[in-house]
C-alpha cells in the first residue's frame, strides 16, 4: 500500500511498467485510427501516456481548481464578450467526458497498473484545462471547426505539455495530411509558437482580467490576436 498522499507525484514506473503503459496507449491509438470517430480512444489512449508524459504546471493544483467568474459586467470587458460567447455557442463547447470512458477499460492488468501511478494533481489539472476550453477560444480566437480545434490544442500543449493536447494535435495534422489541407500545419504551427510566447493562462488571476477589455487581456497574457486570414476566428471574438 503507498503511504504517499494524493497530491504528491508518483514515482516513475520502471522500464517495463513503462513498456506496458506505452503498449496500452499504443492499443487506443490504433483503434482510433480504425475509427476516428471513436473520440472516447483519444482520452483512454491519454490516460496511459500521461503517467508517461505527465506535462507541467502540476505543482500549482494540489486542490481543485477555482471556478470562472459568473459576472457579465461590461458587454466590451471579457467577462460580456465570454458570456455572448456562450450564449451563441449553445453551452459548452468541451465536454468533460473522461468520467464516461473511464470505466472502459478496468478491468485490465494495464488499468492496475496506471491506477498505481494516478496523479490527483493531474485530474485537477484537467478539471481546469476542461472549464476553460471556450474561454481559451475567446482568448486565442481560435474557432470551433476542426482546424480551429487543432490550433487550441497544439497551443495547449505549448502551455502545458499534455499528452491528450499532443494526440489530439497529432491526430488533426494526421487527418488533413489525408485530406491534402498543407496550410494546417502552418496553422498548428503558429499555433504553438503563441502558446510558448503567452503567460500561463491556466494560472491566470480570471477574477482580476474578467472586468477589463479584451485587448487589454491580451496584452497582458502577452497573447496578441492574430490576422484574420492566417486561420479560423470567431466573430463574436472581434466585437
């Protein structure tokens, strides 16, 4: 029985712990590839490479995470321009749906072994990453079709280095090399150069930023709108 408590890191698992891990997620991957629309593969495929890959930022969340405001405020201000946002969304863009696929696979001596490792930091982490999927997308301007979602997460993975942001960026550019879309990748790509350029977002103060414009926001997560034509832009984003 582990003696450690639930917030401290795991240790890491051996070389073959690591090669059965490796092999799980390996598994989820290719049946994903037999059937993309399976998105549930992603997530199970996630939940073995991240003991592997277990990204950063994990120190700040040894308790769950705070809520969003719920203050509209100015219509101009991100708190108005986030709530017109939602309204026109229809609710949420992302949602979280690790508690349906968790149970999926069990009973496996795989799933013993990633419940050996689980990091409840790591849970907290997603909780957050989850919650603030839309409100990334007003930050980013990124949209909600295919690409737009593509450029989020490889911006996510340059903000937090998640293994579900890498397969799920992974899988995107896979699809549109498929499809013969070559500006995707110059869009992933500016994409991640924003991320490593903008402060944490996840660690940003929203109760502070929700009242000011959202240019102002930007500014100050060093997170500049891009070009309208260099990729995909909400227009509820512009107002």
């Amino acid at each position: 029985m582990s003696s450690r408590t639930p917030t401290e890191a795991p240790p890491p698992p051996n070389l073959l712990e690591g090669c059965l891990l490796l092999g799980q997620a390996a598994f989820y991957a290719l049946r994903l590839l037999r059937d993309p629309a399976r998105t549930e593969y992603v997530f199970l495929a996630a939940y073995y490479t991240n003991v592997l890959w277990p990204g950063r930022l994990l120190e700040h969340f040894a308790t769950p995470p705070a809520a969003l405001p719920t203050d509209t405020g100015d219509p101009e201000s991100l708190g108005g321009i986030y709530a017109r946002y939602m309204k026109a969304l229809g609710g949420p863009g992302l949602p979280d749906i690790r508690t349906q696929v968790s149970g999926r696979d069990q009973g496996s001596f795989a799933a013993s072994l990633r419940r050996k490792f689980f990091d409840r930091r790591k849970e907290y982490r997603a909780q957050a990453l989850t919650a603030q999927h839309d409100l990334w997308h007003v930050l980013t301007g990124y949209s909600t079709d295919e690409v737009g979602e593509v450029c989020l997460q490889a911006f996510v993975y340059a903000q937090v280095g998640t293994a579900l942001s890498l397969l799920i960026t992974g899988g995107g550019l896979l699809r549109a090399c498929v499809r013969g879309e070559w500006s995707a990748f110059g869009h992933v790509r500016r994409a991640y150069a924003r991320g490593l350029v903008a402060q944490p977002l996840l660690l940003a103060d929203w109760q502070a930023l929700w009242p000011l414009p959202l240019v102002e926001v930007r500014n100050q997560l060093h997170l500049e709108a891009e070009s309208e034509g260099d990729r995909p832009v909400q227009a509820i984003c512009k107002a």
